[in-house]
C-alpha cells in the first residue's frame, strides 16, 4: 500500500488571516493537497483573490468568509457557519496577526499593548476555543482528533527589543497551544506553535528595504535569505495530515536557522 499522508481529501482545514503572507502560503499548499480550505481574512478583496489563486491547486473546495477575529461574535457565528457548510473541522490554523512596536519599553502606550493583544491573543482563543469546541463534540460522538495550531514567531522566546508587547502576545500563544495540548490529548486532538523568523511579508516590508537590516541581521541568517510564504505550506500540510497524528505540544520554527545562529 502507497504512504500517502499528505493527500488531505476530505479534510477541513480553516486558517485564519489565510488571504496574504504566510497563511496565504498554508492556504496553496493545503489547497494543493486536496484539502477544502476556509480562509478568513478582514478585507473582501483579499478574499477573493486568495480563493481565485488556491481554487486551481486542488481538488478541495476554496471558501472565504470576512472575519475580524478580534470581534468573539464574529469568530463564533463564522465557525458555526463553517462547520454547517463543510460538516466539520480537521484542522484550524489561528494565523491571523499583527505587530506595533515602540521607541522604546518606557514609552510604551497601553494603545500598542492592546492593539497587539486584540488579535494576537484574544483573536487565538476566540478561534482555537470555537474550533475546539467542534472537535470535541464530533470526538464525543465517536469521531476523534483534530488539529490546532498557532502561529507564533521567534520572538516568543527570545528578547524582542522594543517589541514587548507582540512577544508576550506571541509566548501567551505557545504556553496555550501547550495547554491545549495537555487538555485534548485524551480526545485524538493535538495542538503545536510555529514560530517563523525573519519572513518577507507585508508585516515586515520596512524592513526588507532597510539595508541596514539586511546587512547586519538577514547576513546572520545561516539560510542566508528572508523566509518566503510558501515556506510554511510543508509545515501547514504535515499538521493537517494524519502524518503529525503523535506530534503535539510542540514548537516547530521556521525560520532558516537564525535562532541556532
């Protein structure tokens, strides 16, 4: 018999901030695989190009919904539709995120400690909430398993100067993810962290024109490049698939091997 883990028919994968950069990456490969994928995204037009784009790789079906995981009512209402549509959800990628630094810690305003926690971590548990709540009912019911994971970044767990307030968002996800982990073992359902690096994105455009940056901190990267979307579409695959069905409470990084630097 052929090892096919990676062949995702029939499995429902939802991934949230799916329409650019990196989830934009998740949603190709998991498209490619077979998978039907939900993207959720704030802006239409982002949408539907994502779907236009993923629709072609695979023989899954390609869905957007316009979702502010910032707001519970709408990540609640989005799931429930989701799961009534598709009929189930193997796996949810919380991806959706956003980053706002300051001059300095002491100058910090409670202004961009919030704006970071909204989506980074109340949006996270507003989806991995509802979308374990659907895996373990359908495991209740005799039908097991599941995937959550979270995307979290490198400054989860190394000093990000001047970033205090995206990386207690970013540790916040992966101290949940292991909870997660610990809490729904017993129900088949596993949940694991990605923590990219330096990766070209909308996010970090400034930076990517910054030869400065370039030359003393992307230089350092062993990879000796910047990560690209499409690079987290094995990881997003391998998660979703019954490949990983043993991996959980992890933190994988993804980011070229600048943390082994």
């Amino acid at each position: 018999m052929t090892y096919a883990p990676f062949n995702l028919s029939g499995k429902v994968c939802v991934v949230t901030g799916g329409n650019k950069g990196i989830g934009l990456g998740m949603v190709e490969a998991l498209a490619a695989s077979n998978a039907d994928v939900v993207i959720w995204g704030r802006k239409e037009a982002d949408n539907a190009a994502a779907v236009k784009k993923a629709d072609a790789l695979g023989t899954g079906k390609i869905k957007a919904w316009k979702v502010d995981v910032g707001e519970e009512a709408e990540v609640v209402k989005a799931m429930k539709e989701a799961e009534e549509e598709f009929g189930r959800i193997d796996c949810c990628i919380a991806n959706a995120g956003v980053g706002r630094g300051a001059a300095n810690f002491h100058e910090m305003t409670l202004e961009t400690w919030r704006y970071n926690q909204r989506i980074n971590s109340e949006g996270a548990f507003f989806t991995l909430r509802e979308a374990g709540k659907s895996m373990v009912a359908r495991a209740k019911a005799g039908d097991p398993g599941g995937s959550l994971v979270g995307t979290a970044s490198l400054a989860g767990i190394e000093g990000a100067a001047r970033n205090e307030a995206y990386g207690h968002t970013k540790g916040g996800l992966i101290a949940m993810m292991n909870a997660i982990a610990t809490e729904y073992g017993r129900y088949g359902i596993r949940a694991n962290s990605i923590l990219p690096g330096w990766i070209a994105t909308d996010m970090t455009e400034g930076a990517q024109g910054n030869e400065v940056f370039q030359t003393k901190v992307i230089s350092r990267v062993p990879a000796r490049r910047w990560g690209e979307p499409e690079d987290f579409g094995g990881i997003a695959v391998y998660l979703a698939s019954d490949a990983s069905s043993y991996h959980s409470g992890d933190t994988l990084i993804v980011d070229g091997g600048y943390a082994k630097f």
